[in-house]
C-alpha cells in the first residue's frame, strides 16, 4: 500500500508514481496553441519565434505589398499574459515608423488592443488588424498626433513624410532611423 505522505512529497519532487509531472498548462498556453494552428497569416506577414520553448513572445513581421507603407518592414513584439484570451495580448512596434496610429516609443492605437478586445477575437484578428493599419492608417483616433493631421489635411505630404522617413530622414523634428533596415530590397 502506498502512503499518502510518501505520494505528496514526491509530488513536491516533481515525480509521481515514478514518472515525472507534466506542468499544467495555463489557459493562455492553451488557447494560443489553438490560435497558431489555426493561424492564417496573408503572405505580407510572417510570425517567428526567438525562443521556440515560448510560445507566450513572439514577433510579428509585416512588409505591405500595396499603399503607402509598401515595401516597408516593420517587426512588432507580442506578448501573451497570462489572463489571455480575456486580456489582449501586448503588442510594441519595434520599427521606428512615421504613422498616425503607432508613436514614436512603439505603441499601437488598434482598438482590438485596447476597449474593443473580446475573448473571441484571436491572434489571427491582431495579425489582420495590425495588417489593415498599414493599408488604411486611421487618421481619426491617432497616438502621433501630428502625423495624423497630415494625413487629415495633406495627403500628398503624408506619402512624401513616409517615403522620406522609410529612407531615414528627419519628419518634423523627428529623425526616423528607418534607413536601409526597414526597406525591403
């Protein structure tokens, strides 16, 4: 017979009945296993993982093949809590970029990241939203203000900005740093 005392400690010791505890996966780990099976990138957007082990961090790389952003690489940290899906997943833009809806310290102004998350949406959602930012920069709800008004009033300087912030030239009294890095060759 087994004693009960004897099974608790070897609990603590990470074994049971001789064989080792497999950790209980949080329900973040669960859900977003099923959401990279079931993802379904648009061939402008890639995911890679700096660390295979950690599913909960990884990076997201879109290069837009059409509008004003196109052929621009911009790399995007996401990260997981652990009270997602419930919580929206963190998302930081990496890239320098001149855009109404991205600031200047990499914050994302995407209302599924914020107010509008829904346990229902998934990181597919984020990829697509993310995506549809470059396509369609929102000039209405905009964390770089003044980019926002250019393209509200100007639209022709608002391209001539970008062009000239993706080859790392100073928009306003702000230096891009896009350079070579952020132009896809």
């Amino acid at each position: 017979m087994i004693k009960l005392i004897t099974l608790k400690n070897k609990r603590r010791e990470g074994e049971f009945l001789g064989r080792p505890i497999q950790e209980k996966a949080s329900l973040a780990h669960l859900r977003i296993q099923k959401d990279l099976d079931e993802l379904d990138p648009p061939k402008t957007c890639a995911i890679e993982f700096p660390d295979p082990d950690d599913l909960l961090n990884f990076k997201l790389v879109i290069c837009p093949d059409e509008g004003f952003y196109k052929g621009g690489k911009f790399i995007f940290n996401v990260k997981i809590g652990q009270g997602y899906p419930y919580d929206a997943p963190n998302v930081k833009c990496e890239t320098a970029v001149y855009h109404p809806n991205i600031d200047f310290e990499g914050r994302v102004c995407l209302n599924i990241l914020r107010e509008n998350w829904k346990p229902v949406l998934t990181i597919n959602s984020v990829v697509f939203g993310l995506q549809y930012l470059f396509l369609e920069p929102n000039p209405e709800d905009p964390l770089n203000k003044e980019a926002g008004d250019v393209l509200k009033t100007n639209r022709r300087q608002f391209e001539q900005n970008i062009q000239w912030s993706m080859r790392g030239g100073t928009v306003g009294s702000i230096s891009q740093a896009l350079s070579q890095v952020n132009i896809q060759d």
